[in-house]
C-alpha cells in the first residue's frame, strides 16, 4: 500500500514530491507504532480502526497545527467558534432500525434554507458506524451504548450529543425452538452470536451475570445482524442476541423461542454523536438536527401506526411484523448529564474488567462542556 501511495505521490505532486513522500513515510512509520499497541485489541472491532489511524495519521501531516492549545486540549474549540468554516453538508450515519428520520426528510427541510446539504451512509451496526466516523467519513449519527465506548478506547475523537430513551422489550436472545437450553444456566459452553461492540454485546454481558455465568463459559460469536441470522437458521449457533426490527422479523420468519429479552436486565439506551470538530465547529446546525429529531421522535410516540406504514416499505418488512417491532419501542431524546454519563461509565468499567477494551476509559472525555450542551439544547 505504501509503495502504491508514494508511486502515486511522486506523479501528481513533482513540485513538493519530496516533502509529501517524507510525510507519508513518517506517517507510515507512525501508524506502525499504532497498530503494535492495537494488537491485543479483538481484530473484529478495532481491524477498521487501524486502517483508519493509517489514513488520519497521513493526513494529519499534512494539515498545519495552527494552534498548540487546541492540540492538548480537545475542548478547547468554543461551540459558540465564529471562526471555524460551516458545513455545507452532514454527513449522517444510519442503521436501518432507526430509519425513519431519513424516510421523512425532515432535515433536508430543515437544512436546505441554510445551504447544508444531508448525505446519508447506511450502516450494519453501531460499531461499523463509528468506525466510519474515527477515520472522518460521516459527521454525525446514532448507535447503543457500546459502540462508543470501544471507539473511545481505540482512540476515536468523537462526543455524545444526546441520548436515545431505552426500549427494554426491544432486544433479545433467541434459540431455535427445539434446543434443549431451557434455562440461562445452560448457555454455558454454547456459541452466542451478537455483533460485537454493540448494544447486543452488552445485553449478553448482562444476560450471563444474571445467570452466574462468566463471560469465558461461552463462545462469543461476532456477527453483524444479517450473517447472524443466515447463521442462526443454518444451525451454526446456539443462540442470537438481538434487536428490532430484526428481532421482531426473526420472530416472525423463523419461530424461534425467546429465552430472555432486555427486560429483564438494566437497559441503557443509545446515544446520538458527532465527530468533536464537527459538533464544535457547527453547533447551529447540531441544535438544528436535534430540534427536528426531537420532533421527529415525538410525533412518532403518537403516531405509532404511521411510523410502522412509513418503515415497512422501506426495510422490506411486512406491516404486523413492523407495527410489533414499532410497538416495542420507546420514543424519545435524553439530554447529556452526569447522571447518564455515570451508567455509560459503568459500561465501560465493566467492558475494561473482562478485558474487552485495551485500557480503562473516561466516557467525560467524550463530552462536551456544560454551556456548550445548553446551547446545543433545542429548548434553549
């Protein structure tokens, strides 16, 4: 890959090819120093990540620090910076099971008069997402309370924007309906499919220290939802932790038996986040993104059977299907205090003690500060 970029350095930029392949090769170096401390991470998660540090290293090197402080302090950068250059586009990240925003437009509508432009990415999962957002491909989007805590401890510069309302009854572990497991006791030994670094992840966590089971009497199996589900029907797995719509189509299709769902255990929500430099550098255009969302989420508390006609179509789910994925659901925007923060917390120590993560965390670092979420508050 080096080789190919020098090669490719040389021909479109003879006048300063010797400064830029210096560059390149610094950074290359750099990046390989990384990717040594990243060994130890599960290659699943944080293989994408260390592509991404190759990338955000080069390019680093070739942006100019115009500001020593900046570079120490990463709050440093005001939400209210006048300075900074406006977007004229977000780049917004997706999971088909919170479709809906882009399935109405309401932030094209929003944006458009302002000159910004919505580009949206679909992801698979939250961790796929974030990976995009820690290497600069999107600007802001949304994941459970996972994926953001195996980004930080990779080194992602990301911050929490708000929170999504929990949905207890909206996740699930299924096994086929003939399998002899019966109680959570005897999942012990079996293979548990979930993707790994997401919301999933932890309610399987949760699952096994309800049962008295260690994390290393099963065999995690790291599945994004659609090879999970080819592999759950082919016989492959024991059991698959997952969360609507997919649950509720898997309910549908394949007649599995709920051994457990997210009810029965401490249920965190998810969050919304953006890239520090976007949130800092366009806080107008994030309170107007949370305002629509915001209003998005509580007309569809009311309308509960407009969101699942609305979806159905667009996620090629048939409508009951839909309405009992949509019926599960809980509504609504909780805004970022320490209070919330604390329960992300212990995700994150309880992520460190199994050895999970690389390094203890402080989920605070990923915040911004106090007046910047007041201005930021769409009541404000």
């Amino acid at each position: 890959m080096i080789s190919l970029l020098v090669k490719f350095l040389r021909q479109m930029i003879p006048s300063r090819k010797s400064e830029w392949i210096s560059l390149l090769q610094s950074s290359f170096f750099r990046f390989e120093r990384q990717k040594r401390l990243l060994s130890v991470f599960p290659q699943s998660i944080f293989g994408p990540f260390i592509a991404g540090l190759c990338l955000s290293l080069l390019f680093a090197s070739c942006t100019p620090n115009n500001s020593a402080n900046n570079s120490a302090n990463p709050t440093a950068t005001s939400a209210t910076n006048t300075t900074a250059t406006k977007a004229s586009v977000v780049r917004f990240g997706y999971q088909k099971s919170a479709i809906l925003i882009k399935s109405k437009g309401v932030l094209e509508k929003r944006l458009q008069p302002e000159g910004v432009s919505v580009q949206w990415i679909d992801f698979p999962a939250g961790p796929q997402l974030l990976e995009a957002m820690n290497v600069g491909s999107i600007d802001f989007g949304h994941t459970g309370e996972s994926p953001p805590i195996f980004a930080q401890a990779a080194g992602a510069s990301l911050t929490y924007i708000a929170g999504i309302a929990p949905s207890p009854a909206g996740q699930a572990l299924l096994v086929p309906q003939n399998s002899p497991i019966k109680t959570l006791a005897d999942l012990k030994g079996k293979k548990i499919a979930f993707q790994k670094g997401s919301s999933a992840h932890y309610f399987v966590v949760q699952v096994l220290e309800k049962a008295g089971l260690q994390y290393s009497d099963i065999q995690p199996v790291s599945l994004p939802p659609a090879d999970a589900r080819a592999a759950f029907v082919k016989g492959s797995l024991d059991a698959w932790a997952i969360w609507d719509p997919f649950y509720a189509a898997a309910e549908k299709a394949l007649n599995p038996r709920v051994l457990v769902d997210s009810k029965s255990v401490s249920n965190q929500g998810g969050y919304y986040l953006a890239s520090r430099k976007f949130a800092t550098e366009n806080p107008q255009t994030v309170k107007a993104i949370l305002e629509e969302i915001t209003k998005l989420e509580d007309w569809s508390d009311k309308n509960r059977a407009a969101v699942a006609e609305t979806l159905a179509p667009v996620l090629g789910i048939d409508l009951e299907t839909m309405k009992k994925a949509t019926d599960r659901k809980k509504f609504g925007v909780v805004p970022i205090d320490e209070q919330l923060m604390a329960k992300q917390q212990k995700v994150a120590d309880t992520y460190y003690k199994l050895k999970l993560i690389p390094k203890q965390i402080d989920v605070k670092e990923a915040m911004l500060k106090p007046e910047q979420y007041a201005a930021l508050s769409p009541k404000s």
